[in-house]
C-alpha cells in the first residue's frame, strides 16, 4: 500500500498557520483601535476588516496571507458523510477559512475550512447574559456537539475571546467551571503567560462524537479593556 505524500500530510498544518498567522495581525490591530463597540456582531465585523488589512500586509511584505478572503458568518458547508442534509448545514460560525486540497482522490473531500468562533469574556452585561458561561455553551460546545458541528472534519480550530472587563485568572476560572458543569475538558493556562494588553493564547484539546476526534481548539484572548 502506497503511504500518504509527507507533503499531503503537512497541508492542513500549513493552513492552520497562515491562519493563525493572519488571525494574531488582525487582533493586534483590533486591540489598538479605540472607541470599539461592545456587541459581538459589531466586534465581528470589525474584525473581518482587520483580517483584510492585515492579510494585506502580509501577502504585501512577503511574509504570507492568502489570495481569498475568509468567510463571515457562512453556513456549515455539508459534509461528505452525510448523506441527506443535516441540522449542522443550517448554523453559521463567525468565520472560516478555506481552501482546495488538490491532493484529496476524493473531490467530494476536498473542501477543507479553519473554523473561528467569537465570544465576549468579562462581567455579564445583564443577568439572564452570563458571558463567560455563553463562551462554553455557545462557543465551544458547538465544535462538539454534532447539532452545530463545527469543524467537523478537521483537526483543529479556534476561539476568540474578546476580553471586555474582569481579570482573566477570573475569567479562566468562571470558563473553567462550566466546562466542568458540561462535561469537556478544561482549558490550559497560557503557556507565556497572561499578556496583558495583548493577545493570551490557551488550548483546549476536546473528544467528540463524530470526526475529526479529539479536536485540538486554540483559543485567542484579544485584551479590549483599555479599549
């Protein structure tokens, strides 16, 4: 049996960091923006813009981007296993990007997405609105459950947590706890540390029940309380 090209194997993990890549620019940029607005669709929208400027910057310098622009607020796209339309093809994650896997025998598998959720972090603006509970069950839990099926296919995604107030050792604890309540693992503390004003990043490593299991979710908390 022929093995898998080593270069088939390394597509993903090349996407995964031109993403990332870009995704860390355009919150750098986000961050240093004042007068943000509070609402998670506002501050998704204007991180689409900044994904564009600094995917220009990027592919302009040399040092990357891409020639296609991510998608906001897509619908899942169907998936290969499915064999009639499933409830996850009607959700819609804040972003994913995507491209054509020319290796794939299989063109019915040779869509591939990075998939991006956006939550707010902080004190709860009203209480029937617990933002650091909604990050789990309507942020994470949705790369798990097979209703949303987020990612499903794929290895790998991401969480951005917009930081709006509290501390985040707080905010940890809080988001922790109700992963415990839900029944997922918890997310690590950042390995460099709290970068405060900055971007932390933590990981989370999730079983599922369909494919791609476990998933590997990265998490970027953009620091907005200066903003």
């Amino acid at each position: 049996m022929n093995q898998p090209r080593i270069s088939r194997l390394l597509i993903w993990e090349r996407h995964e960091h031109r993403v990332v890549e870009v995704l860390l620019a355009a919150l750098s940029i986000l961050r240093n923006k004042s007068n943000l607005p509070q609402s998670e669709v506002c501050l998704n929208r204007e991180l689409y813009f900044c994904l564009l400027e600094a995917n220009h910057s990027l592919w302009k310098a040399g040092l990357g981007g891409f020639d296609h622009p991510p998608t906001p607020e897509g619908h899942n796209p169907p998936d290969p296993n499915d064999e009639q339309r499933a409830t996850r093809e009607n959700k819609i994650p804040d972003f994913y990007w995507g491209y054509i896997d020319h290796l794939e025998p299989d063109p019915r598998r040779s869509a591939r997405n990075y998939v991006i959720e956006c939550k707010r972090l902080g004190n709860p603006p009203r209480p029937d609105w617990i933002l650091n509970q909604n990050y789990v069950i309507k942020g994470i839990l949705r790369f798990v459950t097979e209703k949303h099926g987020y990612a499903k296919g794929e290895k790998s995604g991401a969480m951005v947590g917009y930081v709006q107030s509290m501390k985040l050792d707080d905010i940890l604890y809080e988001v922790n706890a109700t992963c415990m309540s839900e029944a997922i693992s918890q997310l690590g503390i950042p390995i460099s540390g709290w970068q405060i004003t900055g971007i932390s990043l933590l990981n989370q490593k999730l079983d599922r029940s369909f494919a791609a299991s476990p998933l590997h979710l990265s998490h970027f908390w953009v620091d907005l309380r200066k903003s």
